[in-house]
C-alpha cells in the first residue's frame, strides 16, 4: 500500500487501506500531468477519479466499521448513535428526552468556551433521522454530529533516502500540532491523547514532526485524536485537542486534516482565534472538484495548498472556501513512525511548512499575515488566486 499513514490511522487502516482523504496517486497522477496546468479534458477524468476514490472509501469504511461509524444528515461519516447539543437550556433537554434521546453528559471543553451535553440517539432512528427529527423539534438548537475527520496527506513517493538536515533558523514559539502521534524516535516539548489508545504512533503523525522539526520549530506540542479508535479523528477530539493546545500557549496550531463542516468544530476553531491563536489546515487531496476541505474552510483558518518540485500544483489538491497559500508538498523528506526514512507527496505536508513560517513572526494576526505576503513568491495568475493563494512559502525549505 502507498500511504504513509496507513500504520495508525484507525478507522481506515483497520481496512487495510489509505486514509479516506489520501488518493492512492498511482491510480490517477501516474496516467495524466500532475499539474493544473493540463488540458480541460484530462483535469476533468482526473477529478472525476479522485471523487469516486473518495466516496468508495468512505463506502468501505462504514461497511467495516458499522458499529462505530454512520453517515449523518449530510451523508458524512459521523461517531454511531451519539448527537452534540449545544449551549443547551433546561427547557431544550427535556424536549429532547420527551422525544427518546438519552443524555449521555455534559462537558465543558477545558481551554475553550464551550459547554455541550451528549446525546444517545434513540435505537429506533439512524443518525442521520435522529439529526433532523432533533433539529425540528429545536429549530433554534445549535446541533452537531461527532463528524470524522482523515489525513490529508498523499503517498509514499520514493524508496527511503538520507537523512533530512535543515538550514532554517530555530523557531521557539510554541506550535501545536492535531494528528496522530510520532514514533518513540521523537520526543515532543508535550504530547496528549483525546482518543481511544492514543497517543499512538503513526506514520502521517511523524511525518508532520518531521517537516516542523525541519523547518526550525524546537517547541512542538502534539496532540493525538486517533491513537486506536475506529471513530478517531472526530469533532469533539479535535475541539479538545485546540482547548489543550491553547491553554497550553501554543501560538500556531497545524491541523493537516480534512472532514466536512461541523457546528462544534467551527466553534471551537472560532474559540481559540479569539485568543490569538493562528490556525493552519490542509485543503485535502480528493481533487478541485471535492466539496470544500474544513477546517481550512472556516473563517480566518490560513488555508494551505501545495505544489511540487518545479512549483506547479498537485492535481489532486482540494479546495477551500478560501485559499491563503501554498507551499512545497511532493517528494518531501521525512521518518516515518520506524524511524525509517521516506518521501512523501500531500497537501498535508505543505501545512507545518507554513505554520513554522507563521511561527518565525511576532506580533498578532494581521501583523504575521502582513509579513507572510512579503515573503509570499507569486505564482499562477498575478495577484491572489484560487490555485496558489497569496503565493508560495517556504519554498526554499524542501527537505
């Protein structure tokens, strides 16, 4: 198999397969240019490609893992049987019971703003049924499914190599990183599981590790939301892990993950702005023609795409709402969670490229911002665009 997280991504590689954001690129990028810049036509059959890979994955993935894992109102993978309600009055809770919902708890996600009561679903209705039966009953309810979110990252694309070395300056602002956890090779400033088994090492996980460390970044606190949990990397882990991360006084935080919108997670990311904190996410790997990548599609979210060694970009880059920048991401340079040396191709491995830029700034948001388009080499179309962003960073920095 080609990918590089297929040791300890849970839900997918119990399947035996790559992550359901991870487009096994032998199959598509081998047969057509892995540049936009290719015709319409080839573009067009390898976005179509890329979409059927996505929705066979996540196909197979609730096939196997029926007992943990459903589709939700909007047909995206979700936890089973379990709803989040919101901000929730005395009032809207016993609507809810009246109509068979169970409560499972309330919780208030330490280092953020939010409180949630869980909800069990009643046995009779899927989750998708219980979401809209719920949402009729409280229109004005914020309601969220526990939606999965998977790496996205790309594939091994090279037998191993020498060892990675870094000319970049030491960074020693805190940045956080939600993922999974690197091999025992690696020891980061603070390391935390939020999910069944975790921390547990995986391959994208110490890969991520790999490209900070090489970008300059000493001070890296990781945060696991898969470990072994066949529902890993869902909403309410990935909120505790930006609760624990900002508490903890991480700076920038690298999410190289992709999954659908989601109320709690859109709080949360919102939650942690407010404090200062510069979020960086991936735009995902299911091609230009794949629904809009979250969480880089939420507000102020530096979204992050990627480009190749000759600066064009990946054909199988997703799409965000918005796209801020772009930054090296094929034929990268990393240990796996072994130790063992490899390369590896994905929009996820442009996103701690970019944080460790983020990183390097003082000041607030606009200030780092402002220094970034600065060092931002355009390319594609002059001006801001929808394939680069405000430009290239780090290009220099390829390990």
């Amino acid at each position: 198999m080609a990918a590089l997280a297929a040791t300890a991504m849970p839900a997918t590689a119990q399947l035996g397969l790559p992550p359901i954001g991870l487009p096994p690129l032998g199959d598509v990028t081998d047969t057509i240019s892995d540049t936009l810049e290719d015709t319409n036509a080839g573009i067009a059959r390898a976005s179509g490609k890329l979409l059927r890979i996505r929705d066979n994955r996540i196909a197979n993935l609730l096939r196997n893992h029926a007992d943990a894992v459903e589709r939700d109102r909007n047909g995206d993978p979700a936890r089973r049987g379990e709803l989040f309600l919101l901000d929730a009055d005395p009032d809207a809770l016993a609507i809810a019971q009246q109509a068979g919902f169970v409560i499972r708890g309330a919780e208030q996600i330490d280092g953020l703003d939010i409180g949630l009561v869980r909800l069990s679903v009643p046995s009779s209705l899927s989750l998708a049924d219980a979401e809209k039966t719920l949402q009729a009953l409280l229109p004005d309810a914020t309601i969220s499914a526990d939606n999965l979110h998977f790496p996205a990252s790309g594939s091994n694309a090279s037998p191993p190599l020498a060892m990675l070395t870094s000319s970049t300056a030491s960074i020693r602002s805190a940045v956080g990183m939600i993922d999974g956890a690197p091999g025992n090779h690696v020891r980061p400033s603070a390391m935390r599981g939020f999910a069944q088994g975790a921390p547990y090492p995986s391959n994208h996980g110490s890969a991520i590790v790999s490209l900070l460390e090489h970008a300059g970044v000493k001070d890296i606190r990781v945060a696991d939301v898969y470990g072994n949990d066949p529902a890993g990397g869902n909403a309410l882990a990935i909120a505790q892990a930006l609760g624990w991360l900002t508490k903890g006084g991480a700076k920038v935080i690298s999410i190289s993950l992709v999954g659908p919108r989601n109320a709690l997670l859109e709080r949360a990311v919102a939650s942690v702005q407010r404090e200062g904190v510069i979020v960086v996410a991936a735009v995902g790997n299911d091609g230009p023609a794949a629904p809009p990548a979250y969480p880089a599609s939420y507000d102020s979210v530096l979204a992050v795409t990627a480009v190749d060694g000759r600066n064009r970009a990946l054909i199988e880059a997703g799409k965000a709402r918005h796209l801020d920048y772009a930054a090296p991401g094929a034929g990268l340079r990393v240990r796996n969670a072994e130790g063992e040396r490899t390369r590896v191709r994905g929009t996820s491995f442009a996103v701690p490229l970019v944080a460790a830029r983020v990183a390097a700034y003082p000041g607030d948001r606009s200030q780092i911002i402002t220094q970034l388009d600065k060092e931002a080499i355009d390319l594609g179309k002059k001006g801001t665009d929808d394939t680069y962003g405000r430009g290239l960073l780090c290009g220099d920095c390829r390990p």
